[in-house]
C-alpha cells in the first residue's frame, strides 16, 4: 500500500482528479485530512476526512474504488487497519430514483465486500434563490449559542437527542451515551464556518424550544426539545435558519434529513425547500 508522505506530493494529489485533488487540499489546509489519512493501490484510491480541525476521521470521504471491487475492498481494510479505527462511514449521494447496487455496483460491491452495511437512506433537500423564503411566526426569541455558557448549550443538545428521529443521533446515544453525544455534535457545530449569531437557541419565554444551526451553506443542525414537539415549533427554527442564510447571500442552501424523519423532512418541504437527490449512509464498525 502508498501512502502519501511526502507535503508536495500531498498538495500536488496525481492519483486524484480533479474536483477530488482541490478539495483535499482545502480540506488540508482546513486541518481536516492528513497525507498520512490517503492511499493509492493501483486504481483504487481514498481518503479519509474528520468535520474539523483535530477531530477524529469520521468519513471515508474521497473514495475511487477503481474498476476493481475486490481490490478496493481490501485497500478498505488494509486503510482501516492502518488507521487503527473502530467505526467508519461512507456517503454515496446520488440523483433521485437511482441505487447504489444498480449505478454504482463497484463501489457498493467494495463496501459491502469490506464489511461496511448500508442502514440509512436519507434525503437531500436544497433551498434555492428566487424561492419564497418563510415567515417566522414570532414565536420564539433567540439567543446565539457561541455566546452562551457551553454547558447550557449541552444540556439542550442532550434534551433534542431523546427520542430523536435520526438515525446517528440514536445510533451514538445507544453506543456512546447522550453525554457523549452531546459533546460531539457541541464540538462539531461550533467549529462549521458561520458567523457567530448563527447558531441559535429559540426560546419560549425562558424555556428553550431547540435550535437551529446554519453554516456557510446548509442548515447543519436543527432539533426541538421533548417537552415542545408537536406544538410545530421545527418550523420556527427552519425559518430562522433559512432567513438568516438567504439574507446572508446565499443562493443555495442544503439540508439532508433521514428519508424516516418525516415529520423533518416534511418541514423543510413546507419551507420551500425540494429534494434534489438521496444519500446512502454505508457503516462500518470493528468486531
């Protein structure tokens, strides 16, 4: 197996094309892939990505399995191995009515031969300009999470995760804890590129409704606490999140929400929003 070592050939990438050789190196210099997380064998070749800078690698991220799925399956593993991980993901996105198995039978036949499972099946949802952008009812006040005190930001993000609809958040509470979890996604929201008001808290009086979380192009995040579903308060936060980007500038704003959340997923529709295609979430976890 090659793995890249050496800064120049990490920066200059010739077994990745192009758009995969610019992105990685933005993600370097983002500090969210490491040259010592790449490797070629032969056709194959891949890469491995963490959400910010000194976090774990969380995603398989670039990966050209080649014309060879036994070949790119084992340069899975053999990365895996060298890696040291324990758990993996990998997103293969596609155009509404399409499958993995039957448009891109080589990258699912490695996957599957390298002991990653297919268990989620998500929607991509865009916003676009030009498009109504909702009305906030004026419900809710707001408050920006990066100015409050992170344990109150916590407490709320571990509220949101109980009896969540999505399939991560359930599967990390199961495995890791809420705490866990919590801090995770904590860690993760405020290092996205936003501007600092972004990331809000709604509230209602001095109770906290959920949050919703914009970044430089997607709604990352949005949930409601336990104690306030049902009372259709995800489409207060949805309009806060799309009104803040759409006046931000933004001609196109992304959210992807589990193909099962239909109560999200039927949220971001009614806020305009449309499915541009669907994400097949692939797992892989050590014995």
């Amino acid at each position: 197996m090659e793995a890249f070592t050496l800064f120049d050939q990490f920066h200059q990438f010739p077994q990745f094309p192009e758009p995969a050789r610019s992105q990685l190196v933005a993600a370097f210099d983002e500090g969210r892939t490491r040259p010592e997380w790449c490797f070629a064998e032969g056709q194959a070749r891949l890469a491995f990505w963490a959400p910010y800078a000194g976090a774990e690698p969380l995603i398989v991220w670039q990966f050209d399995p080649g014309p060879d799925p036994v070949a790119a399956a084992g340069l899975l593993l053999r990365s895996l191995d060298t890696m040291g991980l324990t758990k993996i993901i990998h997103d293969i996105s596609l155009k509404p009515g399409l499958t993995p198995v039957v448009d891109r039978p080589v990258e699912h036949e490695a996957l599957t031969r390298a002991g990653f499972a297919m268990e989620v099946e998500r929607l991509v949802l865009e916003w676009a300009a030009g498009s109504d952008i909702p009305e906030d009812p004026g419900r809710l006040t707001y408050r920006p999470a990066r100015r409050m005190d992170p344990g109150e930001v916590l407490d709320i993000l571990v509220r949101v995760s109980e009896g969540s609809l999505d399939y991560d958040t359930r599967i990390e509470v199961a495995t890791a804890g809420t705490e866990r979890e919590a801090r995770w996604m904590y860690d993760d929201l405020v290092n996205r590129k936003s501007k600092p008001d972004w990331f809000v808290i709604g509230y209602l009086g001095e109770s906290p409704v959920g949050l919703v979380a914009p970044d430089d192009h997607s709604i990352a995040y949005i949930g409601v606490v336990p104690e306030h579903r049902g009372h259709g308060y995800v489409h207060d936060l949805l309009a806060r999140g799309t009104r803040t980007l759409a006046e931000a500038g933004l001609r196109r704003i992304v959210a992807v929400t589990d193909l099962a959340n239909v109560p999200t997923a039927n949220a971001f529709l009614r806020a305009g929003y449309s499915e541009v295609g669907r994400l097949f979430r692939y797992y892989w976890r050590s014995s």
